[in-house]
C-alpha cells in the first residue's frame, strides 16, 4: 500500500501520468484542458503553464480526467508514439 493506504499502482499511474506531461508543450497542455476536459481555467490574463498542470491534476484526483484520456490525446495529437507507453 502506498501512502494513506492508496494502493501502489495508483502511484504508479500517477508516476506515469506526471512524466507523460512533461513531454507536453503549453499549447498541447492547453488543448489537452479544451478537448478532453472541456474547458481552461478562468483567469483574465492568459494561464500559465503550472495553473494548467495545476488544473489538469484537479480534475485527475477528482476523477474527472484519467491517464488512459491523457494518453490517448498525447498519441492522437502525436506528442508521443504508441511506443512511448512500452
């Protein structure tokens, strides 16, 4: 079990999960919040890259956004190959 008993695949994915997004570009991140979640953070200026990650990893804990949703854009939009997940 890992810590507060979430179990050791969770920090797996979430391993996983936080070094695919670090192959992410901020237009990528962007479009990753447009297309799969719907939206970008409100804000009057335009976001930066942390408040997007930020975001991104909110809707992940609340499972509003899984690895599986992220891994598909990143091969769709050709940020990695299907080969990056071996």
């Amino acid at each position: 079990m890992g810590l507060f008993g979430k179990p050791k695949q969770k920090d797996a994915e979430v391993e996983q999960l936080r070094f695919l997004l670090d192959r992410f570009e901020y237009n990528d991140i962007e479009k990753l919040c447009k297309d799969v979640i719907g939206k970008i953070p409100q804000s009057n200026e335009r976001p930066e890259r942390i408040q997007l990650l930020e975001y991104i990893w909110k809707h992940y804990r609340n499972q509003e956004l899984n690895l599986q949703q992220v891994k598909d854009f990143a091969i769709k939009e050709e940020i990695v190959t299907p080969d990056f997940f071996d």
